[in-house]
C-alpha cells in the first residue's frame, strides 16, 4: 500500500503529510507530485517522496527519482 497525492494545478518546493503519531507502526510511503512546468529549456515536476527508513533506504528512493526523470524526459 502507499498513497500518491496529484495536485497538478500547483507547483511546489516542498511538501510535508499531516502526521498521527503512529508513523512507525504504519510506515505507507507517501508520494506527491504537482503540475508539469517549463523553466527555461527544462521540464519540471514538483516530486516529494516521504518513507519510512525501515522500509525503504536512499537508494531505492534514487531509483524511482531516476525513473521519474526518465518519464519526465520523454514529455513534449
């Protein structure tokens, strides 16, 4: 289970989720990205991914960031 929020019609630096308390016992990561924008020649989406350390390390968050660039990438 995770949970990933849209909100496309919004551009963001960053995101925090409300948090219960119970993170721990849970732990679903949470993804949320925004709208797709033009900054000069690049193409933009705001992206933030929250996990849970025991899930999840760095590296396995590098991956999806790199497959988020690649699917970012081969928009026109």
């Amino acid at each position: 289970m995770y949970i990933v929020l849209k909100f496309f019609w919004v551009s963001f630096t960053g995101f925090k989720n409300a948090r219960k308390g119970d993170e721990y016992s849970n732990g679903i990561p949470k993804i949320v990205f925004g709208g797709l924008f033009n900054d000069n020649e690049l193409k933009k989406i705001p992206f933030s991914v929250e996990v849970h350390h025991a899930l999840l390390d760095g590296y396995h968050v590098s991956l999806l960031f790199s497959k988020m660039q690649q699917f970012i990438n081969t928009l026109t």
